[in-house]
C-alpha cells in the first residue's frame, strides 16, 4: 500500500511501460491505417514520458538544470508532428488509387 | 473554525495570485468571479453588437423588450432554453453532444492566466501565453467534431473551412506572439518570460508599452495579431464558415436551443480571450496610459478617477435618453426601468470615488476599458468589412501575414540586438 | 508550492491514459478513437505537469492535441467509408500480435521488478523548479555557455521543412 501511496519515478515508468504495450497491440492488431498511425502515435507518447520522468529523476539528484529528458521530448514531439503529417500524406495518396484503408488489403506483388 | 478563517485571511497578506500562494479557496473565489464577469460581459456583448451594429446601419435595433432593448438578452436567453432540442437523426450521439462541451472547455479555460492585475489572476503559469495559445487551439477540435456529427454536408464544409482558416491564422498570430515575447528580454539579465504578469512588468520596466516599441516594428506585429484574432475567432470579415447568405450558418446549422447558445457563449468568450493576450503583449495589460508622461500626484488622482467618472457618464447617458422617452403612459414602466438602471449606474460611479475602492480598482478597470474598446472595434469591423471569400482569406493568411510575420521577427530581433534608436539618439546628440 | 494530493491525481490522469488507450485501440468508429487519443494526449499533459515540465506540457497541448489531432480528423473525415465500419475490424493474425505484445509485457515486468533498487526514492525537488523552466530548457537549447542542442535544433527545422514538402507533394491531385 506504501508503494502505491507514495509515487516514485517506478510508477510513472511502468505507466509508459503499459501505454508502449497498448500501441504495440494496436499496431499488430488492427486494420485500419488511421488507426493504427494513431497507435504509433501511443507508442511515441509512452516513450516521451519516460525521457521526461527520468528527466525529473536526474532533476532531484544533478541540480535544477538537468533537462536534458525535456529537450529531447520537445524533439521528439516535432519529429511525431513531421511523422503524421508524411504518413497521412501517404495514406490519402494511396486512398486515391485503392479506394481501401485496411492494411491487408495492400497486397499489390501477390498476384 | 480559527484555522479555516486564518487560511482564508493568510491569502490577504501575501502577495501572490490565487495559484501560487497554493490557497485553493480564493482560488475558488477568482475562477467564481472569473465565470460570472464573463457571463455578463457576453450577455452585455449580445445587447452592444445588435445596437451598434444596428446604430451603424442607420436603424434603431431592439427597442421593445426594455427600455432601449436592454433586456433583449434575457429574452434571447430564455428562448434558446425553452427550444426544443433537436438532434438530426443519423447523427453521432456522443461527438455531436460533446462539441460544443470542448469549444466552451477550451473557450473558459484561456482565462486561468489572464492577469487583471498584479496579483489579480487566477495563477500566473511560467508558460502563461503558451498555454492560452495551446488551449485556444483545442477549440479547433470542437468545431471538427460538431461539423462531423451533424451528418449533413453544410455542417461538414463549414466545419472544414473554419478549421482550416483557423489553422492557418493560429501561425501568424504564433509569430506574432514571439516578436512579442523577444521583446521582454531587453533586460539586465537577458532572459525573458513567456508568463503573462511577466510580460507585463516587462512592459512596466522597459517604461514603453510594447506597441510602441521599435517604433514600426511593435505596431506592424500588434496589427498581424489584430487580424489574425478576428480571423481565430469566426468574425466578420472572415465569417465565411458561418455566414447565413452562405453557408446557412456553417458548422452550427444543426445544433438548435441550448448547445447552439453554448457555441454563441464560446464565441465571444474566445473573443474576449484573444482581446486579452493583445492588450497583455502590446497594450501594457493593467497599466495606465502615459504613467511616465503625465506622472505626479496630480495625475495619478485624475487618473484615478476614471472608473467613477465612466460610470457617472453612462448614468448620464441613461437619464438623457429618459428625457427623450416618448410621454405616453404605455411607456412608463420603461421609462421607471431606464431611470432605475441610470439610479444603479450613478450609485456605483459615486462608490467608485471613495479613494479606498478606486486604489483597488484600477488595474481591473484600465484592463476592462480596453477589453472593451477591442468588443468595439470587432463589432465596427462587422459593420463595416465586406466578407473575404475563403480563397482570399487563406491567401491573405499565408501569403501576407505569414512573410509579414517572419519579417518582423526577425527586424524585432535585430533591433533588440543593435538597440538602433540608442544609436539614432547619440548620432542626434552629437549633432546637435 | 507543495505539491497536494498527488496520488489522486496521479492515478486519476493515468486511468484517463489507459482507458484511452485501450479506446483507441478497440473501436470501430476512427473518430471514435481519436477522440479517445485526444483524451489521453490531454491527461498526458497533466502527468507533464505533475512531473514538472510545464513547457513540455504546453508543447504537447499545442502540437499534439491541437495540431496532429486536427491533422488525423481532417484525414479520417476525407477517407471515411462507411463499409470499413461493418467488416472485421482485427487482422488474421491477431493472437500472434496479442502474444507478442504479452511477450514484451512479461519482459517488461522482469525488468522492473528485479531492476527496482536502482530508482532509489525520488530526491524531493527544489520548489521553484517550475518558476524557471522555460528560461532552463532555453538556456539548454540556445545558451551562450550551455547550449547543446543547437545543431539538434536546426536540423529538426530542416526536417520539418522536408515534411512539409513531402506532404504537399504527396496529398495533392495529380497535375
């Protein structure tokens, strides 16, 4: 019961932990293209919060100005942004021509 | 008992906003007075637009349901309360009733930073601008999901023009934020804040109001943000998503009663909100005009003096038009009703010269009195402007605000740098 | 200020997460999941803040909630069939998928229940740690003595500029 009262860096790395899972299950799971770019997107955040929970560990031993975690969380917010936009681009460009969104359906070599 | 009231009045001596002295009831207490203002400034809002509006126009407006149509609001309100609600029939329940949810959300929400005063916010956030330009982007979603819901295809053009036109006019007035923001660095230190009590004693230290600093600079980035705010916010000229000779009310046309009153609510409140963060950042927030001019004790009274000298003018304004009051005795009960709210006006300007309330007073009023010149130049701006069709208007957003943004960034920038009016008064000083 | 009542809100904002997640993951209705999605981008916001992040959390509401999110609807609006709603909506080899993600499940929960001790107890952080944190994360990416991320930060524009273009030139109509 301490362990759950008392919130410590372990909780906030085993909520991205479970997150990571939720998008990898997506991912391999399911059809449709919107969704699973949008289990990549889980994917991305879970591992966002583990840079900034270990950056707020190294914050409490190192001095205020460790933010090392953050800044490279901002990256990789810009790089998800860069990311969703070039795979949406790709999926309403193959939308045009296979009038399908589900994954499997993209099997054009199997003739 | 003691230690509440003692908790309660430990808030009274330190001198911090609500959110960081960590005082969760006046807490309470600022968002209570928040909600309540910004309800009658909307409702005060509805009354202004249809009698200027109407003013301008060449008309007269409501005129029936009080004196002067001042009760016209109540009635509006009560109508959309009592109206049947109806909800298109392949319609998607849960998106189509959580929309206008969000849009009010994200439309209050703004206003947890927004600094009256020194102390007189609910918190002062250190990313206090980021944080009401990131929640104010939040209300783009409402209005995709409400054109989504609807089923039906006007809803569904509105919603995607007005997201789009938002869209691309949050990134002029994100360019227009930084040159802002660059600005409060010119201090000893060289860091600047992006928190907006901040930004305001940067304004206050600097001694300039930042619309006038780097002389054209300031007013080029002060005027992107103006337009760009009206188009953030669906007014005329840039109405297009929800223009009845259009779109037969765009992005809304399905939503009847109370939900469409709650997109009406969270109109002019982002109204209001985005009014706020330009006097914040160029009009000098809670601050005086001319405090380094016309300074003294003199003029700090006759400054001092305005907020009761406002009110004692619309008191005069009410009793003028009692006296122009047709003399039927149909027209009493308004006529009474009119002279009564002239009595309440006058009543209030006449406590606001006691010196203990005008002291407190004043950085509430001076903000408000320029919250209310914004109202007016956007309801002058819908009487005056023709409409932009939505190619011109995306035209104008990324091909003229956009270079014209990043232009005065930059020159904002250099100028903070080379400081060149330090260079143009040595030069003149030498010469002369 | 202290902060107050943190394992409330600490497990308020992570259920909101995982029931969005698990939202996101099961419906049938694209939008459906990503409203779910903007739910647990928002909660993730607030986890930020408890973490004392607060320009990290601005960033997130702003890019993430309010500029990928209005991206995915745009593009499930255009590309929304009506039929996709009533096939299967899992993958022939889903158990494969499940048994996988459960095989990286159980290893995760290896690692953190024999790596517990090298998270020693939070060190409590100072107290104004979130009065100054645009000013350090500043000073992190653009500061004169510490400044490190600088050529990070150019090149992330570039590669925003590439998106762009590569977006533009990939959505619009043929010519």
């Amino acid at each position: 019961m301490d362990t759950m009262l008392h919130i410590s860096t372990l909780h906030y790395l085993v909520l991205g932990a479970a997150l990571f899972l939720l998008g990898v299950i997506g991912v391999l799971t399911r059809r449709n293209v919107v969704i699973v770019l949008m289990s990549i997107e889980l994917i991305l955040n879970a591992v966002n919060l583990n840079l900034v929970a270990f950056s707020h560990y190294w914050q409490g031993i190192q001095g205020p100005n460790a933010l090392h975690g953050q800044v490279f969380a901002i990256f990789v917010i810009t790089d998800a942004a860069a990311e969703a936009a070039v795979g949406l681009g790709i999926l309403i460009a193959f939308f045009r021509n296979k009038e399908t969104i589900n994954v499997d359906e993209v099997n054009l070599l199997k003739w | 008992m003691q230690p509440i009231i003692d908790y309660i009045k430990s808030y009274l001596d330190s001198n911090q906003t609500p959110g960081g002295a960590g005082n969760v009831f006046w807490a309470f207490v600022y968002i209570l007075l928040v909600f309540v203002g910004l309800s009658v400034a909307v409702i005060a809002m509805n009354w202004l637009e249809r009698k200027i509006l109407a003013h301008m126009q060449v008309r007269l407006g409501p005129m029936r349901v009080g004196p002067h149509g001042l009760l016209q609001p109540i009635a509006d309100a009560l109508k959309l309360l009592l109206k049947e609600d109806i909800i298109p029939a392949e319609a998607d329940g849960l998106v189509f009733w959580i929309a206008p949810f969000i849009v009010v959300l994200a439309a209050f929400t703004v206003f947890v930073v927004v600094p009256f005063g020194p102390t007189h916010a609910i918190t002062d956030m250190n990313i206090g601008i980021l944080f009401m330009l990131g929640v104010s982007s939040l209300s783009v979603l409402g209005i995709v999901m409400a054109g989504w819901a609807s089923n039906s295809h006007y809803p569904l053009i509105g919603a995607l023009r007005s997201s789009a036109q938002m869209v691309s006019y949050e990134v002029a007035m994100g360019l227009a934020v930084v040159s802002a923001i660059l600005m409060t660095s010119l201090n000893d230190s060289g860091t600047g804040t992006l928190s907006m009590i901040g930004i305001v004693q940067a304004q206050q230290a600097e001694g300039v109001w930042f619309v006038f600093k780097f002389f054209p600079l300031g007013l080029v980035a002060f005027f992107i943000f103006a337009i760009a705010m009206v188009a953030e916010t669906n007014r005329a000229p840039f109405d297009l998503p929800e223009a009845e000779s259009e779109l037969t009310a765009g992005f809304h046309t399905e939503y009847s009663g109370f939900r469409w009153s709650l997109f009406f609510l969270a109109e002019y409140s982002a109204m209001i909100a985005v009014s706020s963060i330009a006097i914040t950042l160029w009009l000098g927030g809670w601050l005086r005009p001319f405090p380094n001019w016309l300074s003294g004790s003199v003029w700090t009274l006759v400054f001092n003096l305005f907020p009761g000298i406002t009110f004692l003018f619309l008191a005069g304004l009410c009793f003028y038009n009692v006296r122009r009051m047709p003399k039927h005795p149909y027209f009493k009960i308004q006529t009474m009703g009119l002279a009564g709210f002239g009595g309440l006006l006058g009543l209030i300007g006449l406590f606001l010269f006691v010196p203990a309330v005008f002291t407190r007073v004043q950085d509430i009023y001076w903000f408000s009195i320029k919250v209310a010149g914004f109202m007016y130049l956007y309801i002058w701006y819908r009487g005056t402007f023709p409409r932009y069709r939505f190619d011109q208007l995306m035209k104008v957003g990324w091909k003229v605000l956009l270079p014209t943004g990043l232009t005065v960034l930059v020159l904002t920038a250099l100028a903070g740098f080379l400081d060149p009016y330090a260079y143009l008064e040595a030069w003149l000083k030498r010469l002369l | 200020m202290t902060p107050v009542a943190t394992p409330f809100f600490f497990y308020l904002l992570s259920g909101t997460m995982l029931i969005g997640g698990i939202l996101v993951i099961t419906r049938k209705n694209a939008v459906h999941s990503a409203l779910a999605l903007i739910a647990t981008l928002l909660a993730q916001a607030g986890i930020y803040l408890m973490l004392y992040a607060p320009f990290v959390a601005g960033v997130q509401i702003i890019l993430y909630a309010g500029g990928i999110m209005v991206l995915f609807l745009f593009v499930i609006m255009l590309v929304n069939i009506e039929r996709t709603q009533k096939e299967r909506q899992f993958n022939k080899q889903w158990l494969v998928g499940v048994v996988a993600a459960g095989a990286l499940g159980g290893l995760f929960i290896a690692i953190y229940t024999k790596g517990k001790g090298i998270f020693p107890d939070r060190v409590m952080p100072p107290s104004n740690l979130e009065a100054s944190n645009v000013q350090q994360v500043g000073a992190l990416l653009y500061g004169p003595g510490t400044g490190q991320y600088m050529f990070a930060f150019e090149i992330a524009s570039l590669l925003l500029l590439v998106a762009i273009i590569g977006a533009v030139v990939m959505a619009k109509k043929r010519i």
